[in-house]
C-alpha cells in the first residue's frame, strides 16, 4: 500500500493513455488545513478549533494514510482533490484496554450541531456551544468557524476492533470513547480513530469528509455508488400500527382491498412483526407462540423456524380468491389492541400500586385483569375462524397467500416481511438451530449507554439474552433464511434490532468483529435473494451500522418509530411527538444520506397531525407508506391521493430532504422561535417545507424526550429561493443549478403565486403549533421572440406539484410542450394567454388571470399511458 498522493499518481498516470472521461492532470499537492503544535489544533493557520490538547494526541493528515480501496475512480479522484482538508486524530495509553477514554482538545463559543444516539437504537439532532454541550454517545461533531467563513466536522471511525464516539467533558472538553466490546480485546496505541475535516460550505463538507472515509476504511459505500431499492418510487402499507402482533392473511387481505376501494391500491406492503414463528425459553419447541398483541408481549421470544407462523401456515390457497376476505370483520384487530391496551393498563396499574403502598390484596383489580384477558381470548377464537380461509384450491401457506395476493391485486408488486438481525427480538431457540451453533448470550450494555433513554426492548433482551447464531454460521443464517422467503414470493425485508450485536460480542472477538461477520453474511444473502437492494433498514442508528453494514443495504430509517401518542402519558404527545419525528428525520438525513436513502417511516392517514406528516413524506425524497388501521373511517383518501398517483406510485423528489442552512445551528423543537425549513429537489425545480415542531424536545437531566408546553407555540420565519441549495441537485449537470434568473413560488396552503429572484426580500411566514406549509420554486422561462414567461407547477392537488412534471421542452419562438403525470389541476405562470392549448394532441378549455398569470385547466388520468398527460401551450 502506498499513501494517498503517491498512489492516485501512479493510477493518473496509467490512465493518462486510456479515453476515459477524468480529469487528464496529476494531483497538486497543497498543505494540510490544519496543524497541531503546542496544545492547539488550528484550521487554516489561524482559527482555533481544538484547545489544551492533550499532549498523547496526535494529527496526521489524510494524505500521510495508506489506503487499499476499491472506491471507483471518480470518488478517489475526488477523495484526491480534497485530501488536504482532512486528517485523523488518534491517542496512546500507557496500558491496552478494551475501553479508552481520552479528551481531544476543548472548545467553547463555538456554535455547533450534533448527532447523538438517545437511544441503543436511535439517534437525533443536539446544538450547543462547548465541549461539555455535547450528549454522550455523539456520532459526529460539526463546528461553525465564521471568521473563516468555514465548518470542521470531526467524525468518530473504527480503528481495527475498536469502535469510537464522542462524549463530553468538563470545561468544555470533548472525549473520545473507544471500545472493543469484549474484555480480551485491548489496545493501547490509535493513529486515526477520529476524522477532522474542512470546508466552506456545510452540504458539501459531509459529502467530502464521508467520501474520505468511504476511501479510507473501504468497509462501506457511498449512496451515488449503490442501486435504490425498487421501492422507493411506490406507494405502500406496513401492517404494524394497524394491527400490531395480531396480523394474519386476513387481516392484510382486507387492508389491501381498502385501499383499492379508496382509489390507490398499495404498490408494497410491509408484513411487519408477527408473522414469524417464535416461542418462549420452555415452551414446546414446535409450538408457536400465540394471541400476542402489543409490541413488547414477544420482546422475550426467540425464532424456530424461518417458516411462517401457524396464523400463515393454515392459509388455504385460492380460498380468499373466491371470498375476497369478505367474513373478516375489519374493526376486530382495533378491538384486539383496545382490549390489551385495557389489559396491559391494569397489569401496570397492579405493579404500582404494589410498588407504591406494598398493598397486596387486589381482589377487584385481579378480578378485572381475568375477564380482560378471557374476553381477549375469546375474541382471539373468533379471529382465527375467519383468518385463514375455508378451501383448499391451490396449496397452503404463505407461498399461497402471497401468490393469491398478485393474483388479486394486479399493482402490488413487492411483499416485504419483519425479521429482527438476529432472527427475532431474542435471537433463535439455540436447540431449533443446533447445524447453525447458536446460543444464548447475555446482553451486556456499553457504559457509553448509561445516558440514553429507557428502553422497554433494551430491558426485555437484557432479560433474556440473545439466541446468538455463531458469526462462523452468518451466510448460512441469512442465506437459509431469505432463500425461503424469497422461494414463497417474498421480494424483501425490514430487518429491524441492528444494534444488539454491540452488546453480546465478548465471545467473538469484539463488536466491531461480529458485526463484520454478519453484515457480510447480510450483503451476500441481499445480492443472492432479494435482488441486492431490497432491505430496509431500521433501529441501526449507530456509526457502526453505517462504516461496516453498508456495502449493499442503500435504504434505512433515519427517525424514531411513528409514535401516534406518548408512551409515557402526556396527552400532548399526540401533537408534540410529531415534530420531534421530523427533527430526527431531517437531520439525521445530513449525514446518513450520504450512505443510505433516507426513509422517513410511515403514519396513519386518519392521525390528527397527518396532514403535517403528509407534507414531509411528499418532499422527503422516498417512499410512501402508511400504517392505517382497518375499517372505512381509518383512511384519509383525499390526504392520500395528495400523495400518491392511482397506481401507487408517487411523484418523488430527485434528493433526500436536508434542512436549510439557517436551521443548521437552530433548536427548532424548544426554542420557541425556529421553524424547522426543509429543502429538496424536482426534476424542473425546488421545494421547501417549513414545518412548526416547537413544544418538545431531549431532556439531559431525565434522560428522555417530554413536552415544553410553554413552547407550543406560534413561530415566525422567512422563505427564500436562496434557501435551497441548489448546488446540492444532484441532477445539476442537466438541469437549472446555474440558474440566476426568476422563480415561479407557489404557496401550497394558500395557493398563492409570486415571482422571486435572488434580490428578491423573503416571504414573511407565521405558522401555529403543528402547522406546516410547502413551497414550490420553479425556474422562469421565456420563450425566444415572443418574449412570453412560462412556469409549470403541475397538478396543485397533489403536495409535490412540480414532482408531476415529467418534461418540459420549448417547441418554438411561441411554444412549449410539458408532459405530466396524475389526474387533477393542472397550474402554470404565464405572462400571456395562450392562444391555442392542447391536452393530449386535442384542443382544451383553459382559465387565465391576466393579474396573476396563472393558467390552469382540470387533467384527466389516462390508464393507456401510465397516467402520463401531453399538454402543449401556443402563444
């Protein structure tokens, strides 16, 4: 291996012959960005980034490090370019450990945004202005250095077995955490366990320091390298909110039906937790685990088999076929879950008031807990009768299900399944699996999460352990795994729980190691059985996952689950939990998008802030799903149909959404005076959303997240073209990033129009507690010698208007063509009334305001062409 520099010479210079299209020069090499002599870590000669650093820290720079990668070319040369922004800090001890913690230097008065992990799982934004602002646990630093007009980030990598994160220090030091997560693994001496990196623009500074990453640890792949999942485009439904633990053929028959009844027939559907076969340590190896119903009751089970559960196994092919589900009472798996709701809640009250007043003689309260749990058994022996179908036609069991499925429902494409990392939340029963050496492995907390959240799933595997299968057997885990899924007509997975190999890891050479072994385990059954991108990712918000895990999975969730209330009883939770998601969402996409699509998660449409998810999930850049609960009045359809086209795709952005640069640095969640501003891209233009998430927020002290009522409030801002970044597109090379000219703004709550430019003064926005709005830019075109101005958003019924634009060409001196795609109101700026307009090569009626410029006429679906409309406009 040679360094950086030295090799990309000699890989220039052997291309130099060849006609590819690189840059034909040889790297010039400048001086590092940063220097660390007597105590102080400088950046560019003069700003302070780090003070008081210890003196067994040491800086190398980027371009000092060897590297063996296989990066393509057009990211090393990039790496290349900007090797002398970056390098790595490392320390020595005295003694090996496998846990070090070392301070890196201190800082104060020096704003920066932060991404910490609040629980084992899950991870979300943190401001502040020192060192010790910093929460434990931190993924990644990002310093705001004004006078230099510049951002430093410093990212915490692996080194060899070790793991690291940030942590603060008193009088504003940062520590570094580095750990092995296993007792026999120790090391005393890092050269690179911290990234430090430079740039003058803070998008770009992600994508540059993540890039030299990519190159330099070449354990994981950048998102442009990777193939999104097919997915992502389409519109879905994931059963969890809506049924929980109880789901079953039925019960997802109808859910799909619907939604075809409503007019967009899901193009995936998710079959989350519940399907699988699990039971509890001593219960009859063969037989399932039953009448389950909150997520929690199964925390403690452990997977039998990779087949399907008996709710599954006893599906009769083609029987559904005939019926269409239709004995299946659609309100029974909400009656199920209000039941165990009531159940759970007296159970808790039980333990209360034994805890609290040590009263044992709960006669009342036991007797009710009875008849709660036989009325819940009885309605379970109603539920299985109408579950599983009554003819035998054509086979049994899932393979039949999902077969009987598209047979019926001609646009679903994908059917995802839930499986846990290590099979189920617990693992495997180690004596179901002996070919596959599986034990059970006591879960052993890193110290770094004494600081995060309480956590029912975190307490229920440290209850039980894990069935851990052997890393030696992790290809064939997954392989056996997938492969019957896929042979039954399975196309994907949501593989939830990655974080739990961090704590079981004392056996096998450290957390860094056993996540190796099974990430390629995963990425090798990927490429085999669900087509290499059909995996979402989900509880894996750690550093870890995203250096070892990402060579092949290119989608992950980057919020917190949907939570429709709080889980701790503030009846505000149902409005303030809801801004907290979009916080988590947004700025956990700064950097994870770098590796993965961000997946913004579902919600219900019938939810009292659906609307305000809506909007997000339209501009967020993925897919679409919901959790709808069964029956008639749990569907929003007009909400819906603002979101997705009738056959179940969606009108996409091109991008992940980011948040604006003025929201960087910002605590829109408790500060009360932020708006949260959201940016991302069309095909033909850009799209903010700007969203009131105030009320809420991470509390240090308690350790959790709990409302600020004195922070629901109204909150005021301002929007600007400028707010996007329009150098971040990642379709620039095609499209308007250059662009200087007017934009066409559309306010979507008020359906308004204006035409802005870069001199333009910002639009002034107020908006109430769990209030949003969106607006839509699109670049002004004028039209040679006529001189007339033109700008299409669209249809204005769906919330990504200019996401339905599918082209747009001039024709002429007086001409344009735009193709589109939906069913609704189309809206266009323009200067003049056309003289002729055409809708699908015929003449069409059209109203135009002389005051506003606004052109708009009623679009009609065409089924022939994919929903796809011509329109043509003659001046």
């Amino acid at each position: 291996m040679a360094p950086l520099n030295d090799s990309l010479s000699s890989i220039i210079d052997v291309i130099e012959s060849k006609p590819l299209c690189v840059p034909q020069t040889k790297p010039i090499l400048q001086p590092n960005s940063f220097n660390l002599s007597q105590g102080t870590l400088r950046a560019k000669d003069s700003s302070p980034i780090l003070f008081d650093v210890p003196q067994n820290v040491t800086f190398t720079p980027f371009s000092s490090h060897s590297i063996s990668t296989d990066a393509p070319l057009p990211i090393l040369l990039r790496v290349q370019a900007n090797a002398h922004k970056g390098g790595f800090l490392g320390f020595t001890k005295d003694s090996p450990s496998d846990l070090h913690t070392n301070s890196l230097g201190r800082f104060e008065d020096r704003e920066f945004l932060s991404l910490f992990r609040f629980k084992m799982w899950w991870s979300t934004a943190w401001i502040g202005k020192s060192g010790s602002d910093l929460q434990a646990e931190s993924q990644w630093v990002m310093l705001k250095i004004p006078e230099i007009e510049s951002y430093v980030a410093i990212i915490p990598t692996i080194e060899g077995s070790f793991r690291a994160s940030l942590n603060p220090g008193e009088k504003g030091n940062v520590l570094i955490c580095a750990e092995s997560g296993s007792t026999k693994v120790k090391e005393s001496s890092f050269n690179s366990i911290a990234y430090i990196h430079i740039c003058d623009n803070p998008y770009n500074l992600m994508r540059e320091a993540f890039s030299a990453l990519r190159v330099h640890m070449n354990t994981f792949k950048l998102l442009e390298e990777k193939k999104l999942p097919k997915i992502v485009d389409k519109f879905g439904w994931c059963t969890w909110d809506a049924c929980y633990l109880t789901v079953d053929p039925a019960t997802i028959w109808t859910g799909v039906k619907e939604f075809e009844d409503g007019g967009v027939c899901p193009k995936f559907i998710i079959i989350d937790d519940g399907w699988q076969s699990i039971n509890f340590d001593g219960d009859e190896l063969d037989k399932d685990a039953e009448n389950l119903v909150l997520g929690g009751e199964q925390m403690t089970a452990r997977l039998t088999s990779f087949k399907e559960c008996k709710k599954f196994r006893n599906y009769k092919g083609g029987s559904f076929i005939t019926s269409d589900a239709s004995h299946f009472n659609p309100l029974k798996p909400k009656m199920i879950i209000y039941k165990a709701t009531e159940r759970i809640q007296a159970i808790i009250l039980r333990r209360k008031l034994i805890k609290e007043s040590g009263e044992q003689d709960l006669h009342e309260l036991d007797e009710k807990i009875k008849t709660l749990s036989e009325e819940l058994n009885a309605m379970f022996e109603v539920k299985k009768e109408e579950s599983s179908g009554s003819e035998d036609v054509s086979g049994s069991g899932m393979e039949a299900f999902t077969r009987d499925l598209r047979l019926r429902f001609k646009s679903l494409d994908d059917i995802y399944v839930w499986h846990a990392l290590c099979g189920a939340w617990n693992g495997v029963r180690p004596e179901t699996m002996t070919d596959l050496k599986a034990k059970v492995v006591p879960f052993d907390l890193s110290p770094g999460l004494d600081a995060t959240m309480p956590d029912l799933a975190v307490d229920k595997i440290v209850e039980a352990g894990i069935g851990l299968v052997h890393p030696s057997k992790a290809h064939e885990f997954y392989d056996s795994m997938h492969s019957y899924l896929a042979s039954v007509g399975v196309t994907g997975a949501k593989i939830d729980v990655f974080q739990t190999l961090e704590s079981v890891a004392e056996e096998h050479g450290g957390r860094v190691e056993l996540a190796k072994a099974y990430y390629d385990g995963l990425t090798e059954s990927m490429i085999k059985n669900f087509n290499g991108t059909e995996v979402i990712a989900s509880m894996q918000q750690c550093n870890e996952f995203f250096f070892l895990a990402t060579k092949q999975i290119s989608i992950g969730r980057v919020g917190d689950d949907f939570w429709w209330q709080d889980p701790y009883g503030d009846p505000q939770g149902v409005y303030w939990l809801q801004g907290v998601h979009m916080i988590h969402c947004s700025y956990n996409s700064f950097w994870m998008g770098q590796m993965i699509q961000p997946d913004w998660d579902m919600f219900q449409s019938d939810h009292v802030c659906a609307e305000y998810h809506a909007a997000s999930r339209a501009i967020c850049g993925g897919s679409v799903y919901l959790s709808d609960h069964l029956g008639k009045a749990s569907h929003n359809f007009d909400l819906i149909k603002k979101l997705a086209f009738f056959d179940g795709t969606i009108p996409r952005c091109v991008h992940y959404a980011l948040p604006t640069r003025d929201s960087l640095f910002k605590n829109p969640l408790f500060d009360k005076e932020s708006i949260l501003k959201i940016f991302n891209f069309n095909k033909f233009g850009g799209v903010i959303g700007a969203f009131n998430c105030q009320g809420a927020g991470w509390c240090p002290k308690e350790h959790r997240f709990k409302g600020y009522k004195e922070c629901y409030t109204t909150v005021s801002g301002t929007i600007h073209v400028s707010d996007i970044e329009w150098d971040q597109n990642p379709e620039a090379a095609g499209s308007q990033v250059s662009y200087t000219g007017d934009y066409l703004v559309y306010k979507q709550q008020s359906e308004g129009i204006l035409i802005m430019n870069s001199k333009s003064d910002a639009i002034k926005i107020t908006l109430e507690p769990s209030a949003f709005d969106l607006f839509s830019f699109v670049p002004v075109t004028e039209l040679g010698s006529s001189g007339v101005r033109f700008a299409p958003l669209g249809l204005i019924n769906m919330f990504n208007c200019v996401g339905t634009v599918q082209d747009m060409k001039v024709t002429g001196d007086n001409s344009i063509r735009v193709d589109l795609k939906g069913e609704g109101n189309f809206m266009a700026y323009s200067s003049l009334a056309p003289v002729m307009c055409y809708l699908n090569y015929k003449e069409a009626e059209f109203k135009w305001e002389e005051e506003t410029g606004k052109l708009s006429f009623f679009v009609p679906w065409v089924e022939e062409s994919g929903g796809i409309a011509h329109l043509s406009f003659t001046f």
